[in-house]
C-alpha cells in the first residue's frame, strides 16, 4: 500500500476485480464522497478479471443475461472517449457449435428469445459454417449460432480505465490491503478490518469473486459461491488465422478459441474439476484439452506455446450472479458469482450496484432474478449458456 488507510469511508469496496473497481467508478460518479476500494493482491484485476478470455458477447438464455449483455456492451463502445481508455474492442462475433441434437432444440429457443430482445443472432448450417471457417473440422457438428456483436475486449483495460477515472472523481483505491473481518452492531455494518487498520463505514461492499464466501462468513451470511479452476492456452503466431477469426465455442464439447495477438487463445472447461483455490495449470488436463484443440483447429499444430494459466470461474447453483443488498444484515451488498461470464457484464453491474446504494433499488435493470433472497426462497432458473 502506497498510501495512509482511510480511518472512515461512507462506502467501502472489498475487492478490485471487474466489479469492485466499476462499482466504485459508478459511485464516485453519482456523488459519493468517500469511496474507498481496498484489494489484497499488489495490482488490481489480476485475479479472474486478469485471466479471463476477454469474451463478451449477447447470447445468452435468460431474458436478464441478454438485457446485461445489450447494457454493457454498450457501456464499453462508449468506454474509449468517456474515460479516456482504449480497451481494443473487437466485434468479432461468436460462434456456438452444436454436436448434441438436444443443444440444438435448446439454442433454437434461445435465439428466438434473442431475437425479440433485438439481439439478431443467425442460425447456421454446417455448409455456412464450413464457408465462414473453412480452417476448423466440423465433425459431427449439426449447427451453429453467430452473432456479428459478439466479440472480444481487453479486461486489464477495462480495469485501469476505472480505476484511474474513480480515483479522478476522488475514490480511494488500495492496493496491498486484505479485509480481514467485518463489525456489527446488531445486524448493522459499521466497520470493516483490514490488513492495515479499521475503517469505519456503514456501507460494504463484497465483490471479492470466487473469495467472496469469506467475505460473506465475516458479515454472518451464507455465499453460495464456488471457485472453480479454468486453464487457458496462448499459442505463437499462426499467419493463417485472419484477423476477423470469430471466438469459436464448441458448445457441448466446453471448447473454444480466439484469436490473440496473431496466435490462438484457447480454453476447454474440465467436467470433472473440483472445487477449490486452485491457481496452477494441471498439465493432464492440458494435454486432453490440446489433444482436442488440435483435432478441431489442425493448424494449432504448427504453433508454440506462448504462455498458459489457471483463474478461477466463481461459480453459484443456477450460474447468475448474486448482486444487491443482502436483506439480514444492514449495509451489506454482494456484487459476485457471474460463473465465468463476469467480464462483460462488469460495466452495467458497476453502475446498478451504485444505483442500489444510492437511489435505494438498482433500476437501469431490475435486478430481481439476481437476488440473494432467491436462494431463501428457492426460486433458481438456470443459465444454459455457460462455457
Ligand atoms: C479462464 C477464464 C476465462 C474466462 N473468460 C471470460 C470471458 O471470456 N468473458 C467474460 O465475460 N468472463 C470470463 N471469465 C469470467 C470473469 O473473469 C469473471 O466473471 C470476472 O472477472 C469476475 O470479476 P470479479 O471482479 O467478481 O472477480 P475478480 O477479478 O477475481 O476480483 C475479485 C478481487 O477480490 C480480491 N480479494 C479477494 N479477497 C480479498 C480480501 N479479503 N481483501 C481484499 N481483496 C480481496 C481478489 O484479489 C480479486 O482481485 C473467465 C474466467 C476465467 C477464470
């Protein structure tokens, strides 16, 4: 840390990810005085923010999922001259492959359903996907969905976009500083402990990812979040991949591939991961996932290795988020859990978290389905498309 410790704080943000520092900007933005950010690692966005695939894209199952996806995209085309950032935006579009006839009926609700949220998604034979891709083996693949919107944007961007633009309106963003534990007064928030002092606030924010249960353990209240390791490859450049190659998903198979750099980044989700802080590539499963890779993209075998890692997917029981104020303790809001497709929706979920708090109900969306009473209430409807 690089600075004194605030010793009070009107709203303080535990977590610099996507989320916090958005939320944070978004505050700052609506007036707040005394934000205060804190983040345990020595950068910000270098947890799941920093090892994500970069995607964003606006098909997706759920009604609330697409408003996001259609909000956020938004907020990032404007991203450049509001805040003075470029974020190599990229509408490159993406492209789901379906092998299971079952995925097939599944999607084709989907798309409908995108369709009347105006979001124009084509539904491909394999013959037009074979002309759009002529350099990835379709085997067994029965259809595809593109849509031109989609595409891909750089998080690390994103991230010091806001950072630098909250801290311009007068937040407070800390490197270096872990929240310790959480006090109350009855069921009120009146301070958060941190690795360097105490601030008092009544106001805290929980947007630690796949920490954010501990967060949660510290206020008394349950987070059904589970981390879950997801591996990444980089590869050398490959001068036959052009430069408007779409993210590509092999949908059943939890594949998927983009272009990066002038190489190939590519990701395949392990069924059988278990839950845990696990940070460091499990080279079996890299091996399965580039056997894979290299079946469906052959020319991945003329590259290199570029570089590799593992993030962790922040995983709840119906993969939506939970985000709002938490109905048992007073002042205690979570803005966690988008299951491995939070990038994108970082923008949107920034500014509802500061309406939340400051206009009392977030109302850009209504953010009900996403609530946390839903789990009191068991009212869970699963998100379909997760990678
Ligand atoms: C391999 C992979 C690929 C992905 N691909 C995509 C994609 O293509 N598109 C997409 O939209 N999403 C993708 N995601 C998901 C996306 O990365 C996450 O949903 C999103 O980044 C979550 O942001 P966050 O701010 O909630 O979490 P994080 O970025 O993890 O931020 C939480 C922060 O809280 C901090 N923290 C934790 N505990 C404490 C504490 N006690 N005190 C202080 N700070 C603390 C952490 O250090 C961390 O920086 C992917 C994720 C992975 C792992």
């Amino acid at each position: 840390m690089n600075q004194e410790l605030p010793r009070t704080a009107d709203v303080v943000i535990i977590g610099g990810g996507v989320m916090g520092t958005s939320t944070a900007y978004h505050l700052a933005r609506k007036g707040v005085r005394r934000v205060v950010l804190i983040e345990k690692e020595p950068f910000f966005g270098v947890m799941s923010t920093g090892r994500c695939a970069g995607g964003i894209r606006h098909q997706f199952s759920t009604e609330i999922n697409i408003r996001f996806s259609l909000e956020s995209i938004r907020m990032l085309e404007r991203f450049p001259e509001e805040m003075d950032q470029d974020i190599d935006l990229r509408f490159v579009g993406y492209l789901f492959l379906l092998t299971h006839e079952e995925d097939v009926a599944a999607f084709r609700q989907n798309v409908a359903l995108q369709h009347r949220l105006g979001v124009m998604t084509r539904w491909l034979t394999p013959e037009a996907i074979q002309q759009l891709i002529p350099q990835v083996n379709l085997e067994g693949v029965r259809a595809g969905t593109f849509y031109e919107r989609d595409g891909l944007c750089d998080p690390s961007s994103v991230v010091q976009g806001y950072v630098k633009n909250a801290r311009r309106l007068g937040a407070q963003l800390l490197t270096g500083v872990t929240a310790t534990g959480i006090r109350k007064q009855g069921n009120r928030i009146v301070a958060v402990e941190t690795s360097h002092g105490t601030i008092a606030t009544p106001v805290v924010v929980n947007a630690c990812g796949a920490w954010s249960p501990h967060i949660g353990r510290m206020a008394g209240v349950d987070i059904p979040i589970q981390p879950l390791r997801r591996q990444i490859v980089v590869t050398t450049p490959l001068p036959d991949i052009p430069p408007d190659f779409p993210f590509i998903i092999f949908f059943r198979e939890a594949l998927y591939f983009h272009r990066e750099g002038e190489g190939i980044l590519t990701g395949k989700s392990n069924p059988n991961e278990t839950p845990g802080y696990k940070l460091e590539v499990d080279p079996e499963w890299e091996l399965i996932h580039m056997e894979e890779a290299m079946y469906r993209l052959p020319l991945l075998e003329k590259a290199g290795l570029l570089s590799h890692w593992a993030g962790l997917y922040e995983v709840t029981p119906d993969a939506h988020p939970i985000m709002g104020r938490v109905p048992t303790v007073e002042g205690f809001y979570v803005v966690a859990g988008f299951s491995g497709h939070g990038f994108m929706h970082g923008p949107i979920a920034g500014l509802l978290m500061a309406e939340e708090i400051v206009d009392g109900r977030a109302h850009t969306i209504d953010i009900s389905p996403f609530r946390y009473d839903r789990f009191l209430v068991g009212d869970l409807k699963p998100e379909y498309n997760v990678v």
